[in-house]
C-alpha cells in the first residue's frame, strides 16, 4: 500500500470522522453511566452523536473544497450523505423502535427464546451533531492536507 493512499485526504476524512464520532460517543456514554470499562460502546450504533453523519459529511467536505462544489464527485457524495443521515433517522430508528417493541411482547409473553438484537437509530439532534462534527473535520483535514 503506498504513502500516498494512506494520506489520502478523503480516506483521512473518513477515518478521523469515524474515530472523532465513535470516541464521543463513548466518552458521553461512559460519562453518563458513570462506567469507562465498557469497550463495547466504542462500536455500538446510536446514540450522540451519530458515526454515520460524521464520516459522511467529513467526506463531502473535503470532496466539495478539493474538487469543487459544483462537481459530480461531490454530487455523488452528497447524494450518499443524505442517504446515510435520511437512514439513521428515519429507517435504523423505526426498525429499532420495532425490535424494542417485539422484545417487550416476548418478555411480556414469557416465550422461551432469545431476545432479538435491537439496532439502534439516531435523533435528529445526534444527526445534526454528527455533521457538525463530520464538517469541521472534513475542514480541518482540507487544511491540513493542502
């Protein structure tokens, strides 16, 4: 793998998206249960702010400074960022509304199985946050990679 593809301004965004949002997001959940020995957080979906915007809006950043706004690469990134934002609200948290609701029939009916996973989606407070975030990194790794 050569230099130039590890420091590539776009993969960097993304990475440091992803790492920014997911260590916030642990951090907030561990200061608020009081409890830092839960790995597990650092990869769990939901909660704030919301990895997907971050990552996705840090990519459309860099792609709209270096490439242009009025570009195709940066329709098609925006395009793939309002589908991933769109997603998180809507979709992941209904499903996982559903999942929570299926769970409570199964305890309520003391059916003999396991419980289902419940995967989690975002408010849309945590997906505004999550591209602010994704924003300001996406400007800082422009800068720093100019």
């Amino acid at each position: 793998m050569s230099w130039e593809l590890v420091m590539s301004p776009y993969l960097l965004a993304i990475a440091s998206g992803w790492i920014v949002a997911q260590g916030s997001k642990y951090i907030f959940a561990s200061l608020r249960d009081r409890d830092f020995s839960n790995l597990r957080k650092l990869y769990l979906s939901g909660n704030m702010p919301s990895a997907h915007s971050a990552t996705s809006m840090a990519l459309v950043t860099v792609v709209g400074l270096r490439d242009g706004f009025e570009s195709a690469i940066f329709g098609v990134a925006a395009l793939a960022a309002s589908i991933a934002m769109y997603d998180a609200m809507m979709v992941r948290r209904s499903v996982g509304e559903q999942g929570l609701a299926i769970q409570e029939m199964i305890k309520t009916a003391k059916i003999k199985v396991l419980l289902p996973r419940s995967a989690k989606g975002h408010t849309p407070l945590e997906v505004l946050v999550g591209a602010i975030i994704g924003t300001g990194i996406g400007l800082v790794v422009y800068i720093a990679t100019k």
